[in-house]
C-alpha cells in the first residue's frame, strides 16, 4: 500500500474518529476491560491488555479513564461475557473490508452487519474471504516535526525491534510485528515522541480504487455505519481514499 494512500486512510480515520470522540473511548475501555478480565490486569503479563492500552494512549484517552477500565475489567464478576468475532466482506468495487467485534450477542452482531453490507453494495462474505490480502501488523503513524530527528528515529526504532521504518513526506511510518508493538510503542514513550495512531492492525498488501461516485457515496457509508455499530471495535479496509 503506498505511503501516500496510508497517510490518507489515516486522517480520514481520525478525522470520523475524533468526530465521534466518546464513542471511541467508549469501544476503548471495553477492549481494555475485555483483555483485563481475560488475562489480568498486569500488561506487562497480558500483551492484549498491553496493546489496548497502547492504542488508547495513542487517542489520547486520559490515563484515569485507561485505570478505570482494567480495575472493572479485572474485577468483573458476572456480568456479559464478550467474545471477538471478525467478519470479512466486500465493499462496493470489490473493496476488501475486516470487521473486528466484541459481542455478547453474535446473532444480533452478525445480523447488524450483514444489514450494513446489503445496503451499501456490499456483500458480507466467509472466513478468510479477503483476509489473505491483509498482514497483522504493528503499525505508528508519526507526523513529521522539527523536534524529530529521522536518525533518531529510525535509531530508537531498530533498537526496540521495529521491522521496518517508512520515510514518507507526511511522516514516519513504523511497521512491527505484533509481538513487538508494545516494545516499540514504550520506547517511543519513553523518548517522548506521540504517534499520531498506534495499533495492531490488518494492513492491506494492495490497495483498490474507486472511481464511482456513487460507490464512492456507499464505501464512505459502510464505514460510518460500521463505525457507529457499538459492537464493532475496528474497520480496516484497501480503499485507496484520497486526500
């Protein structure tokens, strides 16, 4: 996927994302509660609770809202049992999309978004459909700025085992594998340098394009109606979007 497209995506995501800022953390804390109750409250023993975090400092969600969520996800008893399902499906054009949930209902989850499929030229698909087009995959977004020095960078990276560090003219793009994400994220910390977006995430290995306005009018609706679901924690995608 080239840079340039990879820059785009991304303010396009931030920019639904901070347009719906409470509904982010909402979907944040749950994924923390989630892999807090299911592996411990300690991150540095539970590498999901781990990369959730790191996600969730990354938007810029306040560190006593982070504590809350493990303390109640740790100390849950009872309650709703939420289970991770991804759902694969094409968008209109053919454009691959991965949804990933937390549900406690997954007839009422896949109803919701085979719904949003079907009404926007898409087509909810198999397990493993498109997900072969995808690598999981670390991934820090870093905007360039005068107090970064490239070197240093590339340097800090490399040292916390980093697989390769993309020079781009809007920035830095950090690609890890994702055992390594959390490594490379508290390294960053510790230097000081915030990503502009951190997370594991399926990156696409081609990118589609579309031409069509009104394929263009359905992808952008998909999106959003997916987004908006409560029960659907991430969207990754190969549209091509443009600036």
């Amino acid at each position: 996927m080239a840079g340039h497209s990879k820059w785009a995506n991304i303010k396009h995501r931030k920019s639904r994302q901070d347009a719906r800022k409470g509904k982010i953390f909402t979907k944040l804390g749950k994924a923390i509660s989630v892999a807090a109750k299911q592996g411990g409250s300690d991150p540095n023993a539970n590498s999901a609770l781990k990369d959730a975090i790191a996600k969730a400092k990354a938007e810029n969600m306040p560190n006593d809202t982070i504590e809350r969520a493990i303390k109640r996800g740790a100390g849950a008893s009872g309650g709703a049992d939420y289970e991770k399902v991804t759902y694969e499906g094409y968008g209109p054009g053919g454009v691959a999309v991965i949804v990933e949930t937390l549900t406690d209902n997954r007839n009422r989850t896949a109803g919701d978004i085979r719904h949003a499929f079907d009404k926007n030229g898409g087509n909810l698909g198999t397990t493993g459909c498109v997900s072969f087009l995808f690598d999981k995959k670390g991934q820090i977004m870093i905007e360039k700025n005068n107090d970064i020095s490239e070197d240093h960078l590339m340097m800090l990276a490399i040292e916390a085992g980093a697989e390769d560090v993309e020079v781009e003219e809007e920035g830095f793009s950090i690609i890890t594998a994702p055992e390594d994400f959390a490594a490379v994220m508290e390294l960053l910390e510790q230097n000081n340098i915030k990503p502009v977006s951190a997370e594991v995430a399926m990156i696409p290995r081609t990118s589609a394009s579309l031409t069509d306005e009104e394929e263009i009018k359905f992808m952008n609706r998909l999106i959003d109606m997916l987004e908006d679901n409560d029960d659907v924690q991430d969207v990754y995608h190969n549209w091509e979007m443009d600036e």
